[in-house]
C-alpha cells in the first residue's frame, strides 16, 4: 500500500483505531507509520487512533487523534489554524486519550488494576466475537468467518428464492428486506451486505459483537428465532 501511494503520489490516510481489537495470534497489527520509517519512504501519511473503538472507551467515550507524517510545512500551518478555531474536545474524551497513550505503568498506584480491567474488557469482547461466529454458523442457509479483530461479523445468508423474489418485485434488496424485518421482529440492527459491495447474488449483513456479555444468550436466542422463522415461512 505505501509503495502504491509513492507510485500514485496519494496521501495516505490510515484509520487504524481496531489496533488492540486483535484476536488471533497469527495476525498481529502493524503501524503504516512502522513501514513508511522502515522503507523510509516519502509518503505523506496520515494516521488515526481513538479511544472509542477499543478497550478504553468501549464505543462510548469519544476522542481521538491524528498523526501527520512527511507533510509539508505549510500543509501543518493550516491544520493548526483549523484545530486553533475549533473547539474543545469534551475533557473526558481528553482524558481517556491521555491514559491510551500515556497509561499507568508498572509502580504506578493504578497500574494493576488498569491491566486488570483492560484484560476483562479484552477477553470479554473476544468470547462475544467467538460465541456469535458459532451462532451463525449452527444455522441453516448461513456461514460465517471467525473475527480476526475489530468489533464486526459478516455472515453469509444463503436466502429462499422466494424470498428473493418478493423482495425483488418490492424494489429492494433482499438482504435490506431481511435486516428491517430482522429489526422489526427483535429490535436486533445490523446493516445489510449490500452496501459493502458483495459479490453479486450473494447476501450478507453486518453485526457486531458488542450487547453486554450477561445479555449475549438472549441476543442469539432472539436472532435464531427470527432467522428460522424466516427460512420455514420461505422454504
């Protein structure tokens, strides 16, 4: 990607906020900016991170930042004219990103327990991601692949033609038609495959793995129920 940006002369923008949502062991996470220093590349490069997409703020603190890399002087002279006449962040979005790049370290009063409820946070978020991929894949008519990272499933959803039909003759996306009738019948809402581009004639949608742990088994249950519903009613 760095050399494509050189040959291309792009800026690279790289949003690399699910860097701690790493769950195997064979996929670690590497910066841009690692190998733009290590090729000691010209690129100018972009790099984002937030607390709220990992351990620290759970999706609802907000903050975050940008590091600018190879960028021109005057390129930095108007950024810092933009952020000069916006406002504050709210203080504690600023303090949680304070404590993800700066965290307690080992001496400090509050260290054990920040690796303490980090490491809860972590495996929880991994047994959730592990236990809905099984979800999916106990049922008919759907297939899903085990999350690497980040917070998000993305079965397959094999659909009745009849199904596909009706939803077709209504002018819509058959995988749309499944998530609003999914939504209507459990207040579960996921976002249909359609708009990531799936390959044509297959049907997908977009789940994270993020209701709170003690309600983990009535969120499946519900989702089974409707999907099998679906697929008697259809068949």
């Amino acid at each position: 990607v760095v050399r494509f940006c050189e040959r291309e002369r792009l800026v690279l923008l790289a949003d690399e906020v699910y860097q701690t949502n790493i769950y195997t062991g064979t996929n670690p996470f590497v910066s841009f900016k690692k190998v733009v220093s290590r090729l000691g590349s010209p690129v100018e490069l972009f790099s984002f991170h937030s607390i709220s997409k990992g351990m620290v703020g759970e999706c609802g603190r907000r903050g975050g930042y940008y590091e600018a890399v190879n960028i021109d002087d005057q390129v930095m002279g108007q950024l810092l004219k933009l952020a000069s006449v916006s406002l504050c962040p709210n203080v504690q979005g600023q303090m949680a990103v304070g404590i993800m790049v700066n965290p307690p370290q080992p001496g400090d009063a509050s260290y054990e327990q920040y690796q303490s409820e980090l490491e809860a946070i972590y495996q929880s978020m991994r047994r959730r991601a592990l236990k809905l991929a099984e979800a999916f894949n106990s049922l008919p008519n759907m297939s899903c692949n085990d999350a690497q990272g980040a917070m998000y499933l993305f079965p397959k959803v094999e659909l009745p033609q009849a199904f596909v039909d009706e939803a077709r003759a209504q002018g819509k996306e058959p995988d749309a038609v499944y998530c609003m009738r999914m939504l209507e019948a459990t207040g579960i809402s996921v976002v249909p495959g359609s708009g990531f581009g799936q390959v044509p004639g297959t049907f997908h949608f977009r789940s994270t793995f993020l209701p709170p742990e003690e309600l983990f088994d009535e969120f499946i249950a519900g989702f089974k129920t409707f999907h099998l519903g679906l697929m008697k009613r259809y068949a």
